[in-house]
C-alpha cells in the first residue's frame, strides 16, 4: 500500500491553485471533445425548467399517462407534485413491477485508492484535505476481492480518487483484470476517460461506469471546482457518451442533491439519461440518488436541505419517466429509508459497505480515510434478510457472460 508525502502534496497543491484559474468551460490539452449536443440540450432544458409553472392538473395527467414525456417528468418533479406523493409511490412501484418484478440487485464498492487532484470544496478526498492518503496495490487489491467475494456478491464497484498520476488507466485496468476472477459484473466510478480509455477498460472487464455530475447548474459547479480536470464541466458531462462509444455496455447519472437547486439538478439528470438513451438505445442506464453528507475537514459549504419526502419524489419521477432505467440509493441514506426506497422505486442497493481505503482483508483495515460518512452500516446478510423479510427478492447478478 502507497502512502503520499506532504513535501509532495504542497507542491501538488501550488499547481492546483495556478490551475484554479483555468476557464471551467475550456477543455484541457489532452481532452476528447465530441462532436455532441446532448450538453447544450440538457444545459439549455435545465434552464428553462420553470417548475412553478405547473399546476396540479399537470401533475394528473403525467400520472394517468403509460409513456411519459420530459414536459410530464417536469410536471412530477415541480412543487405542484408533492401531494401527489403518495400516488406517485403507487405508480412508480406499478412500474419497478411490471419490468424488474420484486427482484433487487445487490453490489458494494471498493475503493482501491483515495489520492486525489481536485479541489472540490465538499468532498472528503480533494486535494486540501489533510486525510490518511492511500492506494492498494494488486496483491491487496486480489485480497480485498477475495474477502468480499466470500458474502455471496457477485457485483462490484471499484472507485479511486480522481487521480491520473496515483491512479492511472493501467491500475485500474489491472483492477478490473482481478476483478473478472471473483465477480459477473464489474462497474467504475472514476474519473472521467477519453472514449478510447474507456475501450481498454472494457477489454480489461468493466461493464459500466458511473459519473456524478454533482450539479447541472455550470456556474454553481465552478464555484464548487476550484481546481483539478473535474473543473472542466463539458469534459465530465460528455463521460458517459464517451463510455457508451468505448464499448461500455451501461452508464450511471447522478447529482449530487443539496449542492444545487434539486428540483432542477435531477430534472438535468433525468434528461441527460433520457437523450442519451435515445441517441444510443442498446445502452443501460442507471441512475443514483445521493444527498449531500458529511465529510472530513468541511466548512466550506453548507448544504441546501433535500427532505426525505423530497428525496421520494426525485427517485419516483426517475421511475415514471424511465421504466426501464435501473435506480441506485445510496447508503449515505439511512436503512429505514434505503429499505422503503427497495419496495416503491429503486432496484439496486449496496450492502458491506466502507469508503475507506482497505477495509474487508484483514491487515488492511482502515488505511486510507473515508470520502464520507454513511448511514447504513448493515452486512451483507443483514441488508439481504431484511429485504427477504419485506416480500423483495434479493438477487447477487443480472448478468452472465456465455
């Protein structure tokens, strides 16, 4: 396991705050720009997303339709929505029904190395942080697999800081390479590639890959990215068009709620997944459903409040706008909440979970430090039994490679 010097982070530290500078909007050498306009659609949907505007009636007729529009997805995120909440559960659980039946996946991350290069002001990992730095190595890596392999799972999740230099392509190419001995399913969420990085990493096993967005809104993201290639908003929201053409079988979505207005945060994320989708059909969607939490050495933001029955609304208009779309939530939610999301919307769920850096293999507890803290805590077993005991069906992998 590596570990960084300070001497070396200061001076990674004065190139970030030099690079702070940099226009948000202008990509970087070495960046695959595409010739695409799903950024500018989204951008210019978000912003003229007046959610005031609906009314009730607006609301009714979204729920009383079977396909529904991106006017109606707006309609049941608005203000005008929330007494319909109770109806919109009822629908949206129709809906998981009709296409995943009671079955709910299960997976859990790894995070295999936690040095970063950007400043992200609310985020446990960036750059400033004064946290435990560390990174495991392939043998370590294989063990923590291993270890998590024992409990049945057959998904994982392999995440690293946003580092090229500690993390590059090939380390996490070797990572997936393990990956492939002990698991059906392999997904990423690391930094943003170009298409023909994302291509190598499908040859070395990963299915899909997962991108935060965090907020939408551009102007609010350059005041949360102060530093590091996660400031080049264009860059980060073309990553899963850039997957999807790397061969890339599924791509995930997700802001980050509470950085931003919410309401028009998952309205860009919903149609971000949706054009997508439609411009390439055969791919898997995904979509994630944080709030903000705590993080280590944070003062620096205080978090627009996004309440529980507000969080409900979010993932329930996801499920009536997509079908098909699979709905992640995550444990920075707590069990009662995690568990009620499993039996109206949401069809996957993490179990085991620990954001450190080496915590299943025995030796390696708790090397590096936690992006952030989680609410639910439970095993493996624990998450599977209480689902078994809400009528659900837990399910280890959806896929199977012939």
């Amino acid at each position: 396991m590596e570990h960084i010097n300070e001497s070396i982070l200061s001076e990674e530290i004065k190139e970030h705050q030099k690079e702070a500078r940099i226009d948000h909007m202008v990509y970087l050498p070495g960046m695959e720009a595409l010739k695409s306009d799903i950024t500018k659609q989204v951008v210019e949907a978000m912003e003229a997303y007046d959610y005031d505007s609906y009314t009730a009636e607006d609301v009714r007729c979204a729920l009383a339709k079977r396909n529904r529009t991106p006017e109606d997805f707006a309609a049941l995120l608005s203000p005008a929505a929330e007494p319909f909440i109770e109806e919109m559960a009822q629908c949206a659980k129709v809906e998981k029904e009709n296409h995943f039946g009671n079955s709910v996946c299960f997976f859990t991350p790894l995070y295999i190395a936690n040095y970063c290069e950007n400043y992200c002001i609310y985020c446990g990992f960036n750059c400033h942080n004064r946290i435990r730095r560390a990174k495991l190595n392939a043998e370590e890596i294989e063990a923590e697999m291993a270890e998590i392999a024992k409990s049945g799972l057959q998904e994982i999740l392999i995440l690293t800081g946003e580092s090229r230099k500690m993390s590059d392509v090939e380390y996490i190419g070797e990572a997936c390479k393990i990956a492939r001995k002990y698991f059906k399913v392999i997904g990423l969420e690391v930094y943003p590639m170009n298409s023909e990085e994302y291509a190598y990493l499908h040859e070395c096993g990963a299915d899909y890959v997962t991108v935060f967005q965090e907020t939408y809104n551009s102007d609010k993201y350059e005041t949360l990215h102060l530093a590091g290639h996660k400031r080049i908003f264009p860059y980060r929201m073309e990553a899963q068009e850039r997957a999807i053409r790397g061969g890339m079988r599924g791509v995930g979505f997700a802001a980050l709620l509470g950085l931003d207005d919410f309401r028009k945060d998952a309205f860009a994320t919903g149609m971000h997944a949706y054009l997508l989708q439609r411009k390439y059909p055969h791919a898997e969607i995904a979509f994630s459903c944080p709030r903000l939490r705590p993080i280590i050495n944070n003062d620096k933001i205080n978090p627009m409040d996004v309440h529980e029955k507000q969080l409900l609304q979010v993932v329930t208009a996801y499920r009536l706008f997509m079908p098909y779309a699979s709905i992640t939530v995550s444990t920075r939610e707590c069990a009662r909440v995690r568990d009620s999301l499993m039996e109206i919307a949401a069809t996957k769920i993490s179990a085991g979970v620990s954001t450190g850096i080496g915590s299943h293999a025995k030796g390696l507890e708790d090397q590096g430090d936690e992006q952030f803290e989680i609410s639910d805590g439970r095993t493996v077993k624990q998450v599977y039994d209480a689902l078994l005991e809400e009528g659900l069906q837990p399910v280890m992998s959806d896929y199977i490679y012939v």
